[in-house]
C-alpha cells in the first residue's frame, strides 16, 4: 500500500485558504485543533476512536473545514490519515485540497471501477501534507442514503480501516438528512460541529437526537465562527471543543 497511495498524487488547484491548520500554524484557530486532537486522544484511551464522524445540523455550519482541518492536525504527529467525503450530495472536501473528484467513493460502491484499477489508487495522496490521505465522494448518485446504508460500505470501511492510523468522515447535515446518522452506527464516535451565532437551539437539540436514536458515540462539540475581533485573527474562524457532559 505504501508505493502504490503515495504515488498518486492529484493536483488541480491550491488548497484553501479555510486551512488555517496548514496556513497558519501558530494562529490560535490552529491551535484550537491541536486541542481538539489532544482531547480526542484523551478519549481514546480505554476505547480506540479510529474512525470519527464530523457532521452538523445545517450545512452552513462549517464541517468539512473543521473535519479538514482536524485530518491536517493528526497527519502532523505522524498518523496516518484518511480522509472521507462522505457527503454524497454535496461534496466539498475535495475543493479544500485542490483534488478532482472523477473517481471516488460512489464508483467503488456501484462497481464501477476497472478490474485493474485498485482501491488504493483511487485514494489520493496530499503532497503539502505528509501522512494525509483523501477518498472523494466520487459521482452523485440517485440513491446515496441507500449506499451508505448497505453492507458493502461497511465492508468497506472495514478494509480501509487495516492500512491507517485514523479515518475522518466528513458527512451530510444529520438535522436534515439521514446519511450522517447512518454512518455513525459504524464509526468509533461523532463531533457535533455547530455554528455560533447561527445554528439553531432547536436544530442542535434535533442533531443531537438523531444521533442517540442510533446509539452514536457522541465525543463533544465543535463551535465554529466564534466573534473575536480583536488580535491578528480577526479573519479566521475559530474553534472550540468541550466534552458532553451527561
């Protein structure tokens, strides 16, 4: 597996400025995600959390950058990480890290990739990032709750799972949709993403129910577009993380 990821190396563009774990390190907003990595790992501690689920109420809410961010953070103390686009609807991961999204993860599951074409060759390396990975979401299909639903994802996953350190899954909005639940019942555990200022109460409360109906793993929150005028980091957002309590 080795020789055969990092040699596929895809570039179409730059990767996004919303990166700030790769931009700008030593910005508070990164070091946000260095604690959130380190919480993470606190948590891991009796329970292995190699597979993690980020998803939120609405889709505004900031997911797939913190989900982004989060892969960019743990491939930094040498994990080796997978990134999932798992939003089959609308996927936004790929437009984070430059990468084209003509083969993903749709294409596997639909069987529609040449014999001779590997599933480690549809995973594509991230050149700036060392350790990080990424599986698009590949074509849109008719039926993604469907897909993501059926034994040959989990089967999937499964595989995935043997060749690294930690797979983060970015996922649809669970308040509007039922793939992110879905996911979850597989997945080690969840980060709620909310957006300050702008999720609802009561669209967090239904997030949140959707994920116990399900008997997820809820790790915490993570709180996205935090106010802070002040100091050189007026323009990034800015994260926080803290534990449920029960």
């Amino acid at each position: 597996m080795e020789q055969v990821v990092s040699k596929k190396r895809v570039r179409k563009g730059e990767l996004s400025k919303n990166l700030i774990t790769y931009y700008d390190p030593k910005s508070p907003a990164a070091e946000a995600f260095r604690t959130l990595r380190t919480n993470i790992g606190f948590a891991s501690i009796d329970n292995e959390l190699k597979t993690i689920v980020f998803t939120s109420p609405e889709p505004t809410d900031g997911k797939s950058t913190v989900a982004s961010n989060f892969a960019i953070a743990m491939a930094k103390v040498n994990k080796k990480v997978l990134l999932m686009e798992c939003d089959l609807r609308k996927p936004r991961v790929h437009r984070n890290f430059g990468i084209g999204n003509d083969i993903g993860l749709t294409h596997i599951l639909a069987d529609m990739v040449f014999d001779d074409l590997s599933l480690l060759n549809i995973i594509k390396a991230i050149p700036e990032v060392e350790n990080l990975f990424v599986l698009t979401a590949g074509f849109t299909p008719p039926n993604p709750t469907e897909m993501l639903s059926s034994k040959k994802f989990k089967n999937l996953l499964d595989q995935i799972k043997k060749h690294f350190d930690i797979i983060v899954i970015d996922t649809p909005p669970v308040a509007q949709l039922t793939d992110a639940a879905i996911i979850s019942k597989f997945a080690d555990g969840v980060l709620l993403v909310l957006a300050s200022g702008e999720t609802s109460i009561q669209g967090a409360l239904s997030a949140k129910q959707a994920l116990t109906n399900v008997k997820a793993n809820i790790l915490g929150v993570v709180l996205t577009k935090i106010n802070k005028k002040s100091g050189s980091y007026y323009n990034y957002y800015n994260y926080e993380y803290y534990t449920e309590e029960e």
